[in-house]
C-alpha cells in the first residue's frame, strides 16, 4: 500500500515517537509552500519520523486518513490540517504535544 510514499530517516535505528504523514501532490502550489516548513520542524525534533505520501499515488492511505484536499498533514492516527498550511510555530505546538 505504501510502495509509492517516502520515509525520511535519520541515521542509526533511532526509535520514533511520532510519526507525521504529510499528504501532498505534484502540482499543488500550497503543498510546495508547506514543504520546507514541515521539513525544517521535523528536522528539529529528531523523535518524529517524516512520511512523505503523494495522494495521487497513495489514494487509499489518503481515504485512510480522510483527506479530502492537499496539503494535509496527520499526526500518529489524527489529521489535523486539512488543505491549508501551518506556520513552524503551529506545527512545533502539535507535535511536542505528541512527544509527551
């Protein structure tokens, strides 16, 4: 199911806490916007795993999560931001309120 997604992982066996799904297409221009954000947090919290899913690709795990537009972002099993984009300082909040 997940043949066409990418898990970005750091060195070593690092276990993971949490796991972000950023649901995202090709040709969408706020999905491009969102990148470098969703990048750079997850970057910074070394206990997040960063899984990349194109919808277009993926459009079961998309149903799974019930993403109905993109940029979507999940964290663990609940998505949170449905077609919009967040700002690091959003983004940071949720996921250390996942970590603990």
């Amino acid at each position: 199911m997940l043949g066409n997604c990418r898990s970005l992982r750091r060195g070593g066996d690092m276990p993971y806490k949490v796991e972000l799904r950023f649901f995202k297409s090709r040709n969408c221009p706020k999905c491009r916007e969102a990148e470098p954000i969703v990048r750079k947090v997850v970057d910074e919290l070394k206990e997040v795993k960063l899984i990349e899913i194109y919808v277009e690709d993926e459009p079961e795990e998309a149903l799974m999560y019930q993403v109905t537009s993109v940029p979507s972002i999940a964290i663990d099993e609940e998505t949170i931001w449905f077609g919009e984009v967040p700002s690091e300082t959003e983004l940071r909040e949720k996921l250390l309120e996942a970590l603990k």
